[in-house]
C-alpha cells in the first residue's frame, strides 16, 4: 500500500542507458582533474597493458572522489557507471546524458543486470560500486554473492578498483570537514574472459572479495601518514557507537580528537597516525575496525538469540521521481528478525504501509548528515519503484540497524540453504 501521491507517476529506472558520446570522456578527464586541485593523488595501473574494452570494474567506494580517480584511470575509452536514484536528484539529464544505469540500492532489479549485459556487449567499460554506500569505517562493506554470478555471466575481464586515502581524507561520519591526505587508487585486471569462464560464481566471489579487501586505518599506519587536523575524531562516534567500557548504546559523542561516552565518562583520543587510545585505563581498541567489528559481533548476538528489535517514530522523506522529495511526514518504522522492515504512515489522508521482508534486502543505505535533506542521520529502506528516506527520533541507532539488516538477512538465507 503506497504513499497517496498527487503525481504517481514514478522516476523509470528501467530504460537501456544511451552509449556515452566520446567527446565527454574528454570532458569528464577534465573536470576530474580540474577537482583534483590541491590534492595529491597517484592512480597506478596493475596488469592492465594491452587491456581494452570491453571489460567489468569492480571499485571500493568511500566518496565521490572515487569517481574522479576512476575517470582518471579509464580515459579514453566510454564507461557507464552505476547510480543510486538519489545520484540523479535534481539532474536526471545529466546522468542519463553520460549514460549512467539507475538503480534502487538494496532491490532486486533484473532490468539493471540487462543494462550491464547490454554495455558489455557494445565494446564499453561497465563501472559499479558493489558496496553501494561510502564505506563507513574505511573497510571493505558487505558485497552479495550475486556479483560473482554477474561477473560470470558476462564473461569479460575484471578490473578490481582500489581506493586509499579517501576514506582518511572525507570521512563517511564527517565529510564536511576534509583532512591533507594523499589519494592512491589501483587499478588491476584480476581475471580474464578465459579464467572466468573456467571459474565457478564462488570461486569469482572469493577473488573479488580478496582484491578488493582494504583498512584505511592499517593503511594509514603502514604509510605513515600522520592526520593533525584538531577535528579528526569529530563524528566518530556515529560509527563508535557502543561503549566497549560500560557496554551503553548510542551514548557515545565525539569533539576534536576525542571520543567520549556520555553515560560512563571514558575517553579515547585518536591519535595523529589513526590509533585509539584510552585517556585512563585500559585501551579495549586501538584499531577503530575492531571496535566496529566488535559491535557487529554483538548485534550478530542479539539477532541470533532473539533480542533485537527497533522501534520508532520517523520523520519521512520519500523521492518516486528525482526532482524534489516528498514529504509524508511522521510515520512508524519497526525492524525485526521475523518481518524485517515495515514502514506505515498517512499522507494526504490515506495510510500507507511499506514492507521489506528478510530477504528482501540483502544491506541497508544509511546517512550521517544527509545532505540532500536534513543534516541528520538516516536510512533509506528501498522498495523497487520508490525509496524512503527515514529520520529516527532515537539518536545514534542507524549504524546498528545496518548491521542487523545484513545479519538478519544472513540467518534467513542460511536457513533457506538448509531446507
């Protein structure tokens, strides 16, 4: 039961994206660069002589300077990237213009898979983010077992995309305020035609989740890159939301360089070469992922012993088209292990009801500080020809439902590998 829109006409994702003229390659090089202005950044080439289209690439995302770099890489030739409707908000002409392929995250979308297919087999660069969000701790994000499905069936090499730097640089949790980090992006054929033609979907799956593999904050270590700036723990806690001392959720905040929780006092300060460590007593985690893992480990427990379940009224956005967001107002959103998501509300004096089972959404898109609407935290629970843009009263709970999301999604699946 959808939303009671004046227009119900929506935003059509599935059309053919156009063959990307090739004069705005040249164009799109230079703009890129233009951007890059005042940053240092490297792109190396890893066993790509002699490659040429068509062929997949596979990038990490962190932010959108990940596109710039990845144009970088790619001149001369055409590349169609991949896009989230929300990439098309207020300019729906321009990426249909550079032959951009729409899509809703998290959806089933068959009509995408034809458009990739359909790129590939005209001799051009197919590009998509296979995490699709910013990472938001620097590693690598969950990617469905789908792709190595996609990769086989398509039958062209891949090229694995590899992004340092832009995490350090342009946090997801504080992207407002950018760090002196240098940007270093590899690009490497991993596979042939020949080789994914012998391999098995699994098999592709287990490479392409060893090369794209990454830590920003081992990365940082290793390199010996220092981050100075006196506000580069600010937001931290949007990721560090679970007190590892007193074990309190969404208590946590962050100022400068320090992370502090609010219900129990302690303090961390990240340290200039990205380390955690505690102002009194003993450091739980000096590797920010681990404290981030660990927290996935606990939601993982809660999902699997029956104890988690979210609950709360939403501020909602919705955008069926891409020219302006709909505002429905407040509406009630609860998650669970047995129903996964629904969303209802009333707008325009008829109620509506959105439903996401299980297994009907593999991940979660969550913001911190949107800033297409407001600068708050959000989740977007996508169906396949409209997407919601949810704000939470609760603070601080959108990292944990992205979690329980993928963790839920895990144990339905398994139990329907085992029936």
């Amino acid at each position: 039961m959808e939303p009671n829109y004046k227009n119900p006409k929506k935003y059509k994702t599935a059309k053919y994206p156009i063959r990307q003229p090739i004069y705005l390659t040249y164009l799109i090089t230079l703009l890129s660069k233009i951007m890059l202005i005042g940053k240092k950044y490297k792109v190396e080439k890893i066993n790509m002589e002699g490659l040429k289209p068509p062929y997949m690439i596979l990038s990490n995302h962190q932010y959108f300077v990940d596109f710039e770099l990845t144009a970088l890489g790619t001149h001369p030739h055409r590349v169609n990237n991949v896009v989230n409707i929300d990439g098309y908000y207020r300019r729906p002409w321009l990426l249909e213009w550079i032959g951009a392929i729409c899509t809703r995250k998290f959806t089933t979308d068959m009509h995408l898979v034809r458009s990739i297919g359909k790129v590939l087999r005209r001799g051009d660069i197919l590009c998509m983010y296979p995490e699709a969000r910013y990472s938001p701790c620097g590693t690598l994000a969950y990617i469905p077992d789908s792709v190595g499905k996609l990769v086989k069936m398509n039958k062209v090499p891949l090229v694995i995309v590899v992004h340092h730097g832009n995490h350090l640089h342009t946090p997801f949790w504080n992207f407002r305020k950018k760090r002196k980090v240098p940007l270093y992006t590899t690009m490497t054929q991993v596979l042939t035609a020949e080789q994914i033609e012998k391999m098995s979907a699994d098999e592709i799956n287990e490479v392409i989740k060893t090369s794209m593999d990454y830590d920003e904050y081992r990365y940082q270590k290793e390199n010996g890159i220092l981050i100075t700036e006196p506000y580069r723990a600010e937001g931290m806690h949007k990721i560090l939301y679970q007190c590892p001392h007193c074990l309190t959720e969404s208590k946590m905040d962050s100022k400068g360089t320090e992370i502090f929780c609010t219900e129990c006092g302690k303090r961390w300060n990240l340290n200039e070469d990205g380390t955690l460590s505690a102002l009194e007593g003993e450091t739980e985690f000096s590797h920010v992922p681990d404290w981030f893992e660990w927290e996935r480990a606990n939601v993982i427990k809660q999902v699997e012993d029956g104890t988690y379940s979210f609950e709360d009224e939403v501020y909602v956005y919705s955008l069926p088209r891409c020219w302006r967001f709909e505002k429905l107002g407040y509406g009630r959103l609860t998650h669970d292990p047995e129903n996964g998501f629904v969303l209802e509300g009333n707008y325009r004096s008829a109620d509506y009801r959105i439903e996401r089972k299980p297994l009907q959404t593999n991940s979660l898109h969550i913001e911190y500080d949107y800033c297409y609407i407001d600068p708050y935290d959000c989740v977007d629970i996508s169906t396949e020809n409209d997407s919601f843009y949810c704000y939470p009263k609760k603070q601080n709970v959108v990292t944990k439902m992205a979690f329980a999301t993928e963790a839920i999604y895990q144990m339905h699946l398994n139990k329907t590998r085992n029936n």
